[in-house]
C-alpha cells in the first residue's frame, strides 16, 4: 500500500488481501478494486492489539485470548471503514464496500502480512495501521486496484 499526498509516494506499506479471488460481490470474501473513500475510523486510542468485535473494542489484546480464538483472524489496533465510491461496482445493491464491512485494519498475525490471508479486508501490521490512522481523514481516497 503507497500512502500519496500531493501526487508523491509518502510512505510504503506491506499488507494482505483476500485470499480469494479480488472480488466487489457480496459474500465473495474477496477484496473489492476501484475507488473508494474513508467512511469511519474507529479505535482512535484503543491500545496497539486491542480486539475489535462488530466494530467495537473489547477492552482486550489478541494475547488475553484464548489460544482456539488466537488462531481466527482477528481485527485488532485501528479500523479504517471503506465506502465504496463506483455505482454497481463497489457501491449498490449486491456489491457495497460498506455493507459488506470492508476495512483496513490490523491483524494478530503479524507473520502472514504480504500473501493473500484476510476475508475481504486490508490487513496490516499494527504499528503501521496505527501510523496510518493518524495520517488520514475520514473522506480521503483509497484506490484498490
């Protein structure tokens, strides 16, 4: 992921993607392309690891968990909501970034940043989703390609 401000390349970013096929469908799990925008940010000052369920914080770092629970792909850190901006492609009926919950958010698997393993989501290290939470505003463009 390239962080851009006025045209020039700030900051690079590894992430992972879907480990389906990149898809703007409902219920595919994969990773919708083309244009987006910033709809929410979410846990502004919850600690690095924290959990999020439904959205909210847990009051929990992934390491409280349970090691079964360990083992899912957690959402943790901070949640960057996406709305999808394309009408029939990543926005409407069937096919909406934001109905179908799509972020950018940090993961308790640290290990597997850079290979397709989320459900949807943008994944990235905590510390880095951390830096880029503080670096955007709700609004601000995502292009997925």
């Amino acid at each position: 992921m390239a962080l851009i401000e006025d045209g020039r390349v700030i900051k690079t970013y590894p992430v992972s993607t879907s480990k389906r096929p990149a898809s703007c469908l409902a219920d595919s799990f994969g990773t919708p392309s083309g244009l987006h925008a910033i709809a929410d940010k979410i846990g502004d000052d919850a600690p690095k690891g924290t959990v999020f369920k439904g959205r909210v914080a847990t009051g929990r770092l992934f390491s409280d968990f349970p090691e079964e629970e360990r083992k899912k792909n957690l959402i943790t850190s901070r949640i960057i909501r996406l709305r999808g901006l394309e009408d029939n492609k990543n926005s409407g009926p069937g096919c909406d970034s934001y109905d179908r919950f799509i972020y950018i958010h940090g993961t308790n698997h640290e290990d597997r940043i850079g290979e397709p393993f989320s459900g949807g989501c943008i994944e990235m290290i905590n510390n880095d989703v951390i830096e880029l939470f503080d670096c955007v505003d709700s609004g601000d463009h995502i292009w997925i390609t």
